[in-house]
C-alpha cells in the first residue's frame, strides 16, 4: 500500500512538475522573447526637427502622400531631456543613440559624473552594433560632426567640441560617416584611420564593397535640393549606404539623418522645410523597399525634436510656425513592423526607443543602456 502511494504520489509530482516546466519554458528569457522579434539589420532614421504637423504642412503644401506613412507602426517618442523640457539635438541625439538623457548640449556622455569624457560614457547604438560584429555606418545632410550624427559617432561634453568629435569620428571603427564638411576632418586623418575620404556624388557611387569611407559633401550644394548637383541626395546616400553595409553576415545598423528640416523650420520657412521632409522620405522609401525585399532589417523614422511649433489655424486651413525654436511635444516614431516591439499609440520616452532598438540586435538588460569605462 505504501509503495503504491508512493508511486502515486511520484507521479502526480511528475505531472506537477511537467506542467510548470511548461508555464515556465513560457516565461524564460533565455528561451526568446515573447513580445518582440529580433532583426539582423536596423535601420534608424531621424527627421531633425520633424514633428506631426510637420508631416501634415508637408501634404497639404506639396500635395504628396508620404511613404512614412504607410509604416504599420505608429507609436510616439516624448522629447524632453534629463534638465530641460525642451531638448536639442545633442540630448536628443544621445537619448536616441545611447539609451539615456542628458542634459543639453551633451553629445553621448552621462549628465551627473564629473568623468563623463571619452573613458567614460554610454554605447551608442554603433558601438553596440560593432561589438555583436555589424557593420554600423552614419548618414546625414548636416556636418558631419553637428550634433545628430556625432551622438552615434562620438562622446564630447559639448556639442561645440567639433576638433573632439570629428577626432573621434575620424578614429572609429564605423564603415562610413557621410555629411556635409566638418572643419578638422583632413583627407590624411581619415587615410591614417582606413577611410577613403570622399567629397562628390561620382566618388560615393565608385565605393566599393568592404571598403570604409569619411564623406564630406558641399553644404551649399546639399541644402539645395533644386541645384544641379555634384552632391547626392538623401536618398541616393541612403541606397549607397545600404549597398555598402549589407554584406556582412552579421547584420548592420545605419543611421540616416535628414538635417534640414529643423534648419529650415527655424527659420519658419515652409518652403525649405517641406522640401527636405520629401527629401527624408524619399530616403525612408529606398529603406522601406530594401526591408519589403530583405526580410531581415526593420526601418524606424522618428525625429529627435520639434521644430517651430507648427500649428492650423483652423478659419483660414493653414498650418503657420509659433516658435523659431525647438518646442516639447512629442514627435512620431514610424516602425516598419509590428513584431518588434513597439506598439502603435503608445508613447515611449525618447531613450527607450533606443533601447528598443538595442533588444532588437539582441541586448539585454545587462548589454544596453551600458557605461563603457
Ligand atoms: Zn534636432
């Protein structure tokens, strides 16, 4: 009798067992994660400046519809930063490359530790990217070292550290840096470090794959859209891009920036605005055929900030600019699918969309947001 209450009771502990085995194979990190997918390739676009009626100005005066829009995923990113409502593009780039707020002006450096310097600072998505064996490359309209591009390139306690920042640009192991000239990057600098130093559309085109290459286009000649151009355009720099990063096995991240759309809205100039919004969506496009083909890379767009509070006036239908500066509302994060993570209609601080961006190439808690000493 007592063998068999034995048995019975082995069994039942077996059954008891099994079963929350199974409830906790569901729950087990380890074993995948339940509300979001992996990709091999990211892709991060960043409207400077480019808040939701932005997009609606856009439209309405150019009368184009707009391929971000045709995105799954409409989720939205609070801009403020750690000491001020109303960030600029160093913290907001920084939020969006390294996971953490900062205070203004910062360009990939923690706010409160007196050491926050090049020995000390964030990972930026780049670096997380470089070390799980991608290739991570930085594509802007802006100078190369303006505060966009150099929060994924770079760690300076001042956005104005343009010598430190295109130093450590110049010094990194990225791919390619491509934008528009930067005052100390020198064709020698970048030829000691591997790049190919290139300044026109024909030498971009003649790149060649495995190579690494520092652009530094005309900012003139960049900022007119309309010019007949030596330059590319955004989108032809976003297709290069693409072509020279996606052969690694491991998978890529690259950065696209469209500047101008916050340059020009500072100056509450529509006109210049809503051009470079069609000029950044046009690049969106060439990432979003690349990702339909690939299978394996997800696309976001999101801006840093908005620019000139842009309103409607409702009697007369005309969206009009209230500020020559940035404001603090929140701005739209397009996201090429739905299993990634993010969820349309929620709003995420602005760094925990760069920390969605980490999981997605496979971090974790311990991996990102992460302090590099
Ligand atoms: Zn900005």
């Amino acid at each position: 009798m007592l063998v068999f209450i034995r048995t019975v009771l082995s069994l039942v502990l077996t059954a008891l067992i099994g079963i929350s085995g199974l409830f906790g194979m569901t729950g087990d990190k380890a074993t995948g994660h339940d509300d979001y997918k992996e990709y091999k390739n990211v892709i991060l676009m960043i409207g400077d400046g480019m808040g939701f009626n932005t997009l609606e100005a856009t439209k309405k005066l150019r009368n184009v519809d707009l391929a971000m829009e045709t995105m799954p995923v409409l989720s939205q990113s609070e801009t403020r930063s750690l000491t001020n409502k109303v960030t600029d593009s160093a913290a907001g780039g920084t939020a969006l490359a390294c996971g953490v707020r900062t205070y203004n002006g910062a360009i990939g450096v923690y706010a409160f530790n007196p050491f926050a310097n090049r020995w000390q600072y964030p990972v930026s998505l780049s670096e997380y990217a470089i070390e799980q064996g991608k290739l991570a490359g930085v594509v802007t309209t802006d100078e190369t070292s303006g505060a966009t591009p150099a929060s994924f390139s770079a760690h300076a306690i001042a956005r104005g550290e343009e010598k430190n920042i295109s130093n450590d640009q110049m010094t990194s192991d990225l791919t390619l840096v491509w934008g528009c000239a930067s005052e100390s990057v020198t064709p020698e600098k970048c030829a000691e470090n591997g790049f190919e130093y290139l300044t026109t559309r024909a030498q971009m085109n003649a790149l060649e794959e495995g190579s690494r290459s520092f652009a530094q286009f005309d900012w003139a000649d960049i900022a007119d859209v309309k010019s007949e151009k030596d330059t590319p355009y955004l989108a032809e720099m976003t297709a290069k891009a693409i072509d020279l990063l996606d052969d690694d096995e491991d998978g890529f991240f690259l950065m696209v920036e469209g500047a101008h759309i916050d340059k020009f809205s500072h100056s509450n100039d529509f006109n210049g605005s809503t051009a470079h919004t069609v000029e950044f969506d046009k690049a969106i496009e060439v990432a979003l055929e690349y990702a339909a083909q690939d299978g394996e890379t997800l696309v976001v767009v999101t801006a840093d900030h908005e620019t000139g509070g842009i309103t409607l006036n409702e009697s007369t239908g005309e969206y009009y600019y209230t500020s020559g500066s940035h404001t603090g509302v929140n701005v739209p994060v397009f996201v090429s699918a739905t299993d990634a993570g993010f969820v349309s209609g929620e709003a995420y601080k602005n760094c925990e969309v760069s920390t969605q961006l980490a999981r997605v190439m496979g971090a974790d808690e311990k991996d990102f947001p992460r302090i590099k000493i």
